[in-house]
C-alpha cells in the first residue's frame, strides 16, 4: 500500500476476500477504520497501535476475527469500539477497557460474554471508564449474575443496552445509573420485574413477555417515554397502574361497591394496553386500580349497589346535596352498562373510553380514560364500574353544579349511566384505594394543561387541535375550549385507539380534496368556454 500521509477515513467494508488488514504504518494520521462486514478477516496488524489519531474503529459482523492486538488501549485517542457480531472474538482484553481513557462507545452485540468467560465477566464489566457515554450489551449471553453490584466508574453513561439477555430481574448496578437518557431491555423474554428503576429518559420494553411489575425509584418517571409492545404480562407499573383477580380486591372497595358471587363471575375478554393479541382471549374479571380511581369491568347489566342519579344516554347534571359539618363527598361510584354497535365493522379497534367529571360551579374538570377495559361481545351487555376516591381539596360542596358524562362513541353505545356520591366523615381517609403511592384524584394532579382540567391517564403529551374529535364529544358547552379537547384527544390516544374517529378525520381530507378537484373542474370548463366564446369561428357563428 502506497504512503498516504493525508488519508483519515479508510473504509474496507464488505471486502469478503479481505484476510487481514495492511500495515497501516503508511497511513499514520487515521482517524476512522471501518471494517464492517469483513467476513473473511482473522487478525488485525498490530501497527494499527501506531495510528496515534484513531478515534473511530468499526468491525461489526466480522465473525472470524479471534482477537484484537493487546497494546490497542495505547490508543489514547480511540473513542468508539464496536465490535457487535464478532462471534469468534474469544480474547476480550480487561486491561483494553481498565486503560482506555478516552472510550466513549463500546458496542460487543452478538458476543456470549457469559459463555465464553462465565467467570470474567463480572471483571469486565467492573472495568468500565468513567468516559463511557454508550454501552451496548445486547445478546451477549448474560444472566443476573454476570453484572457486578455497581457500576461506579461509568457516572457520564447516557444509552444503555442490555437486550436479548436472559436476565429476569433489574441489575444492581443498574440502579445507581441516575443519567441514563436510554435504556433497552428488548426482548428480554425471561425478565419479571424491574424493581427500583432509575429516572431514564426513554425506556424500551418491547417483546419483554414475562415481565408483570415494574417499580421506580420516583414518581418523576411516569413522565418519561416509555415504548413498551408484546407486554401482556405487565399488570403492575407502579405511579400508573394496577390489576389484580377480584377475588384478591381490598374487601372495603367490594362492600363499597356492593359486589359479590366473586367467584362466579363469567370471563370477559379484556383490553390491555400493551398486549399483542387482539383481545379474544378470556380473562378472569380484574380490579384496575388507577390514579386514585378503581374500576372493573364484568359481563352482563345488572348494576350492584343504589345510585340516584340514572340516564339513559351518556350524560348526567345534578346538584351536590348540602350536607352538615361532620361528612363531605370523598368519592364517587360511577357505572355505564354498554354494547357495541350492531353495525359496527368486525374490524373496529377498541376506543376510545373516557369519563369526564365537571364541576361547573368551579372551574373544575376531570377526565380518566382507563388503560384497561373489558369488550363485549356481539349481542352482550358489559358493565363498567368504578370509584372515584376524592381528595378533600377537590371541595365538592353542596349546591355545586356537577356535570358527568361518558365518552364510548364510536365503536360502543351506552345502554345505562348513573352516578353515587359517596359521603365520609370529614376526618376519615380511604387509604387502601389505590395501594401505590397515587391515593386520591386531587386538584393538584401534575398532568394539567390548563387551569382546573386534569387528565388521569398515563400519557403525558397532548395531542393538537383533532378538529374531528368535537363531534364525538358531543358537548356543545361553549366554555369546553380546544385546550380540553386536546387532553381527551391524548387520553384516547394512549391505548385507546378511536379507528372510526380516525376515519372521519380520512373522510374530511377526502371530502376537503372533493371540494378543490370540483373546484378546479369548473375553472376549466369556464376557461373552455370563455376561450369557445372569444374564438373567430365562435364570433362568426
């Protein structure tokens, strides 16, 4: 190879026939080598420790290279390794990573660390540099004892991976990690729980099948991107939600509610928010338990319990009833029995499900859309039940205006809605309403986009301005403003996917796109018949 003082990137990717690499002596101010692909490469020439400028060094999917020179961490300057693929590369050098000060990116996908050295990892791991911005770890063959206590030297780690591991529990070391922007967990099909996360900006879950509980380290993470598909274990996510069988439900909530013959109740097929079936299997009967509400869902139209406000639609206005000094409201019991629509298409998608509380006489709005709910079948009656455990600040006084309704439109129809209020002693608390940190629905919830409307639902991020959204509200109220459009309309996005709202919304592009090409039909045809008009032939005629 020729003296090429000035070269900087050499790239040899996918040269099959390529055996090992050239002495690179002759290109002394390489700052970038990529070798990507290279599947007959064995070795790399021990000069490539004299490139005093390599920052850069890719040999992904280079299967037969068994070993990488000892003296490469003398490269001060190398800031990323990836080595992803490199099946065969059995010698993985601790003094490599304990030395290499300036180690930015280390990606070993593919490579069974725990299989090729079950006794070492814990080593190599330990050896991390504080430098260390991107770690990579996905399918590298590690189980819950291959990660060290603590990762006390990587304080600057902002992307973890650790995918396609058989791990089934958050590592200790992970816990310490309070600057990570991302964290996979990608198809770590034998994960159960993750117990003490840390606050992350985006974490990935998809394919994680056996995962059931998931607990943080601060309710800050809630407002947090989470991807999560393929969970249909997940039935605790502490600060967000909860399920458990029925029969399991705190017995002060069942009496509160009046239900009984638990143990009877037929299966019902439920919608889950991160599954990957279509909903058909059956389920036992569940209680939700959800930013200070509880609910369940269970087949049939008989309502337990007394309520004194009924209707047959999907909306109810009372007045609070005044009470004396001892009692207040502390809650709400709210049932809707529904059905889908006998014309519905089979191929409808579940949502949305909204229940919006209003106060009118102060300014105060409520909207909660569950990220469970159970689906009827053709023909079948399915009860919607819940509490509503209200915080004392929430000041529901006697003689305020209230107004509750009920959102199921397009794919269900409301058959029955009514509401309770709940009174308690001033002095009592429902403590064991909601076991997981969220006790109450409160006037000082944090997802609040405006004064005095709160979403209670998971997503964090409101949509804007779903013009076709106001016609399923079906509230003509002229202080409901687009602000409060928009939560509902991000209430129903998360989880609650409306397949006939977002056919509107096709519908008025098309009928918008109808208008113009009418439009531009009758422009030409005036044209053609200005030009016949002001022709000679036409004057002559």
């Amino acid at each position: 190879m020729a003296c090429l003082p000035l070269l900087k990137i050499l790239d040899l990717r996918q040269c099959h026939s390529l055996t090992e690499t050239t002495d690179f002596s002759c290109c002394p101010n390489l700052e970038k080598l990529v070798l990507v692909d290279c599947e007959g490469l064995v070795g790399i020439n021990e000069s490539i420790v004299k490139l005093e400028r390599l920052a850069y060094l890719s040999m992904k999917n280079c299967k037969n290279v068994r070993m990488l020179p000892k003296n490469i961490f003398t490269l001060k300057l190398l800031e990323t390794i990836i080595v992803s693929g490199c099946k065969n590369l059995s010698e993985f050098s601790i003094e490599m990573l304990w030395n290499m000060e300036s180690l930015k990116v280390l990606e070993t996908d593919g490579i069974p660390i725990g299989e090729f050295w079950p006794g070492r990892s814990l080593s190599i791991l330990s050896c991390l540099q504080s430098s260390l911005v991107e770690l990579s770890l996905q399918g590298c063959n590690l189980s819950d004892d291959s990660f060290p206590r603590d990762f006390s030297n990587p304080a600057s780690l902002r992307i973890l991976n650790l995918g396609h591991n058989p791990i089934c529990c958050l590592p200790n070391c992970v816990q310490g990690l309070t600057g990570l922007n991302e964290l996979f967990f990608w198809e770590c099909r034998r994960l159960k729980s993750l117990v003490r996360l840390p606050k992350v900006g985006r974490l990935h879950l998809e394919f994680c099948v056996s995962l059931k509980k998931i607990a943080n380290q601060s309710d800050q993470f809630q407002k947090h991107t989470t991807s999560c598909f393929h969970n249909d274990n997940l039935v605790e996510w502490e600060y967000n939600y909860k399920l458990e069988p029925i029969g399991r439900v705190d017995v002060k909530i069942i009496n509160l509610l009046g239900l009984c013959k638990l143990e009877s109740m037929a299966r019902i097929r439920l919608r889950k928010p991160y599954q990957s079936s279509n909903g058909d299997d059956l389920n036992p009967v569940q209680g939700l338990y959800e930013r200070g509400i509880f609910s369940t869902f269970f087949a049939g139209e008989e309502v337990p319990g007394q309520f004194s406000h009924k209707s047959g639609g999907s909306s109810i206005s009372f007045t609070v009833p005044l009470l004396d000094n001892y009692h207040r409201i502390g809650g709400l019991k709210v049932f809707a029995v529904y059905t889908k629509h006998a014309n519905d298409s089979p191929w409808a998608l579940p949502g949305p499900m909204i229940t919006r509380v209003r106060n009118k006489s102060k300014g105060l709005k409520w909207i909660y859309a569950p990220s469970h709910c159970g689906i009827p079948g053709k023909g079948e009656d399915m009860t919607w039940l819940s509490h509503w455990n209200l915080e004392e600040e929430v000041h529901l006084d006697g003689g305020d205006q209230m107004a509750v309704s009920v959102i199921m439109e397009p794919w269900l129809l409301v058959k029955e809605f009514g509401i309770q209020l709940v009174q308690q002693l001033q002095s009592t608390q429902h403590k064991t309403i909601d076991p997981y940190n969220v006790v109450c629905v409160t006037s000082g919830h944090p997802d609040q986009y405006q004064p005095g409307v709160f979403l209670l639902s998971r997503r964090s991020v409101p949509i804007k301005d779903p013009i076709w959204f106001n016609k399923i509200l079906g509230d003509s109220d002229e202080e409901d403003t687009t602000e409060e459009e928009q939560t509902i309309a991000a209430a129903k996005t998360d989880g609650n996917i409306n397949s006939r709202g977002l056919l509107r919304g096709w519908k008025s592009l098309i009928t918008a796109a109808r208008f113009f090409l009418t439009l531009l039909l009758s422009l030409a045809l005036l044209h053609f018949l200005t030009k016949r008009r002001d022709s000679p032939k036409a004057m002559d005629g």
